[in-house]
C-alpha cells in the first residue's frame, strides 16, 4: 500500500518537468502566418509565369534565363551556374516575392508577403524545378530591368499626327515623349513617308509610319520578333509587311 502510495505522488512530480517542456514548445513554435499559404500559391503562379516565357521564347544561354527571370517584379535571381541548356546545363535560383491573405484566429482578415526560393535545372538532358527550397544567403544578382513601352502607343501617335511627314519634325516629336533612355529609336524617312521604331526589349516593338494620310502603328506579334525573324526597324515600318500580324 505504501509503495503504490509513493508512485501516485511521485509519477506526477516526475512527469511535472516533461509536461512544462511540452507546455514551453509548443507555446513557442514557429506558427505560419494567416498568409502563408495564400502567399506561396502567389509565389508558385509567378514562377509558372516565368517557367513559361523560358519555354516560349526558347532560352537557352544562362544569362538568358536569368534576364528573362528578373524581368518579374517579384523576382530575385539569387544564383545562376552554367552557360547553356545543350552543354553545361544551367541552374538558377530565383527568391519570389508572394502576397496573401487569410483569417487569423480572432477572425480578422489579415495579409502579407513571403519569400519562397525555386531551383530551376534546365537541361543538358532534362528540365525539373524544385519548389520551397531553403533560400540560399546573399544579395539578388544585379540585373537591371527593361524598360518599357507600356501606354506609349497613344502618345505617340498623338505627337506624330501634329508632326505631319516631316522627318525633323518627327524626330524632334519623339524625343519630346520623355522615353526611358534605355528605349532604342531610329527615324528614317523614304518616298513620303516617315518612319519610327521603338524597342525597349526583344519582345517590345512599337512602329509608326506618317504620310500625308495621317499616322499608322503597329506592334509585331511576339512570334515575328523571335531570334532569326523580324527586326524592329524602320526597315520594316517602311516595308510592305508592316500591319501583318502573326501569331
């Protein structure tokens, strides 16, 4: 009777230290935001994003991938290894930027931002991705955006209507738009017509021509502006293909 007496007083005092432990662990473990998972399914939709233009667009140098990849406002590239698909194959790393939301426990709507790192191994023989990888330390490579004709197609069109077919007036139009300097232009004048090309990157083409009927745009399809096809040009404002759309 008395040992069973002594294990009734003393098993709680031996599980006391245990039960404070478990108490303190679990009052102090990492708890994932409201957010979290909201976020990382913003993270994951980017990377398909920009899974999808490395396919589209064919990539297949390192720098290539990692250009098209920071081209995302929500993308570091944090590594890059490798010099091209066929060969050495090449490796990236990017860190994404996700923005959620979600219901805390008092019921309140409550958002955020997480960061989720991808690993991309593209080729020499197989492509895979690997999602929610430990992010590795260190500062995102420095790649400069592009810049960017977005909401210039009006503008320009306005100016080149009051400049009229003169090739001075029309240059000295353009440059009145205020375009990012890094906005490659060319003006060229051939039988009555005047000529305008604008590229802010391989995919972003915008072409004008004015005669005396007024003023005609046009961007190329993302196809015709692939390595090897269309060149942004007044060459080709002024051709016969210019207002030929392709897919």
């Amino acid at each position: 009777m008395r040992t069973r007496t002594l294990l009734a007083v003393a098993a709680p005092i031996a599980l006391a230290p245990l039960l404070l432990a478990a108490g303190l662990w679990w009052a102090q473990r990492p708890v994932e935001p409201a957010w979290h998972d909201s976020a990382v399914a913003d993270a994951t939709k980017t990377v398909d994003r920009v899974q999808a233009r490395f396919e589209r667009d064919h990539l297949y140098r390192a720098t290539d991938y990692a250009h098209t990849a920071a081209q995302e406002p929500a993308v570091a590239v944090l590594q890059v290894q490798g010099e091209t698909h066929w060969q050495t194959g090449v490796t990236l790393v990017l860190r994404v930027t996700g923005h959620g939301q979600g219901v805390n426990g008092n019921g309140t709507v409550v958002e955020g931002d997480e960061e989720v790192c991808f690993r991309f191994r593209l080729g020499p023989e197989r492509d895979s991705r690997d999602d929610g990888i430990d992010c590795p330390a260190g500062d995102p490579l420095p790649i400069r955006p592009d810049p960017s004709l977005s909401g210039v197609d009006a503008r320009l069109k306005r100016a080149l209507g009051a400049a009229g077919p003169d090739e001075a007036a029309v240059r000295a139009a353009v440059d009145a738009l205020g375009l990012d300097p890094a906005v490659q232009r060319e003006v060229a004048a051939a039988g009555g017509t005047v000529a305008v090309a604008l590229r802010a990157a391989q995919y972003d083409c915008l072409l004008a021509r004015v005669t005396a009927q007024g003023v005609e745009t046009w961007r190329p399809s993302h196809t015709q502006l692939a390595p090897g096809e269309l060149r942004c040009s007044t060459g080709l404002a002024l051709s016969s293909q210019f207002g030929h759309y392709q897919r």
